[in-house]
C-alpha cells in the first residue's frame, strides 16, 4: 500500500525529474563536444554549433589520428591506466583481506588499520610527495603515475567492509579443506566480491585516466605526457597548431574542431569500459551495506 500513496507518488515523480535534469546536464556538453568537432571550420569558429554538427566534416578527426604526439599521449594514457588499476586493485586487496580478520586472527590489526587510516586525515602534502618521486628516480617514467597512486586508503576501507560481509562459514570450510590464505582469497572471496572488485576497478581506471596534474609535475618532456596532461596543455594554449598539427593542416578544420576531436576520443575509452561493468556497478555501490 505505501508505494500507491501519494506522497509516495510525488516523491517519485521528483526523483525522477531530479535524475532527468542531472542526466541531461551530464549529456549535452558530450554531446555539444561531438557537434563540435563534426562542424566545419566557419560554423565551428563563429560558435554557432550546438547539439547538431554544421556542414558536417570528420576532418578534425582524420588530423587528430594523424597527429603522432597525440597518439603518443594515448598510449601512454592506455599503458598508464591498464598498469595502474592492475597494480592499485593488487595492492588494495592483498592488504584489505587480512586488514578485514578480527584481532583474534590478525593480531595488531588495528595498529596496521590506524596505519592507513591516518592517511585520510592528514598527507605529505605536494612537495615532500614531489621530493621522494625525485630521489627514488622515478621521475620522467611512468612509475612516478603509478606508484604514488597505487593505494587509496578510502577503496581499501571499503574492500574491507565487503569482505568483512562475507560468511565466515566459507572460510573455516576452505581450512578444513586444506586451502591456504591466497588460495582462500582467490578462490572464495575474489568470486563473491566481484561487484565490490569492478566498482572499485571503475573508480581506479577513471582516475588514471583523468589525472592530469601529476604528469605536469613527474613528467619534464612534453612527448611522455599521457592524455590528460596533453589535452590539458592544449585547451589552455591559444593556438593548438604549435604543438599538434601544422597550419597547412589547418585547411578545413580550426582550433575549436580539433580540441573538440581530441577531447571527445579521450573520453571514448571510459564509455566504451562502463557498460561491461554496469550490471557489477549497481551491485558494488552497497560495498560493506548490511546483507540479507
């Protein structure tokens, strides 16, 4: 009877346009990007494009595939993101599985938890983290985007409440069974946890894949830039040819068109990834909630 109420109704009702409106606005700039970057270079230029390209041309892309720093940067962006979230997801479950034991298993174990937790309340700050990037080597690698960024202490908190919600049953049967730790977390915890796994891989993957400041501090040489460095450079520059394309390119295309290019094929990657991982998305945002 409570879902055919009135208030229950109008409730609804505005959730729903909330969710519309809030949808709609995360769309229409995608979209107005796309139309951008599929207009020709007069329309594009006197900004008269909105969600619909005019005079309609796929030069800006045929450039931008054409442009080798560019290429370059979405390699290292690709590399970057596959290392990141493959080590980051490593790291962050091999220490939220014995962090989730009671102390009567893992003693100590709110001394290792305080370890971390600390962490989300106070940081190093920039300089000292540019400091121990410096003097262990890694700068101007790819190592100096990965590693700093290797374990997220709020992920970790969240893998241990999920893990914590597993049957403890589970675990004594694979004892019994003659199972050791790692193989007790590969083959028990990893399966049931795999929602919990690929939200936190999705949190992980966009991460990498938007950051773009610690390539402008870790990385000296313009060519190593990942993606998000590389269009953040280019946006903010006002003629984009000087380091992307040659004014004879420029024939048919303008500046507009070609940032609108390359900011629309670096945001392809992630929208292609979500939809494998939505049916485990919905699932993992109860990461740690109270199970039936």
């Amino acid at each position: 009877m409570y879902y055919k109420t009135t208030p229950y109704r109008i409730f609804n009702a505005c959730n729903y346009i909330v969710l519309a409106a809030i949808a709609v606005s995360c769309i229409v700039p995608l979209v107005h990007t796309l139309a951008v970057s599929l207009s020709g270079r007069g329309p594009a230029g006197a900004h008269l494009v909105g969600l619909w390209p005019i005079d309609f041309t796929t030069d800006a892309y045929r450039k931008t595939l054409d442009n080798p720093s560019f290429l370059r940067s979405l390699a290292i962006a690709v590399e970057r993101t596959a290392l990141g979230t493959a080590l980051g997801m490593l790291v962050t479950l091999l220490a939220a599985y014995p962090l989730s034991k009671d102390g009567s298993v893992f003693r100590r174990r709110s001394v290792y938890t305080w370890f971390f937790v600390v962490t989300l309340l106070f940081s190093g700050g920039l300089v000292p983290t540019y400091i121990v990037v410096q003097k262990l080597g890694l700068m101007n690698s790819i190592w100096a985007l990965v590693l700093p960024m290797s374990i997220n202490v709020w992920m970790l908190v969240l893998m241990m409440s999920y893990f914590r919600s597993v049957p403890k049953e589970l675990e004594e049967a694979a004892l019994m069974d003659g199972a050791g730790q790692f193989r007790i977390l590969a083959a028990v915890f990893l399966p049931i946890s795999l929602p919990a796994v690929a939200t936190l891989s999705l949190f992980t993957m966009v991460g990498h894949w938007n950051s773009w400041f610690d390539g402008l501090i870790y990385i000296n040489k313009a060519e190593n830039y990942p993606l998000a460095t590389f269009l953040q450079t280019i946006l903010i520059q006002i003629d984009t040819t000087k380091i992307t394309l040659s004014k004879e390119s420029m024939e048919n295309v303008t500046n507009e068109t070609v940032k609108a290019a390359q900011v629309f094929i670096g945001a392809l990657p992630i929208l292609a990834v979500y939809p494998f991982l939505q049916k485990y998305f919905v699932k993992g945002l109860v990461i740690g909630a109270v199970k039936e």
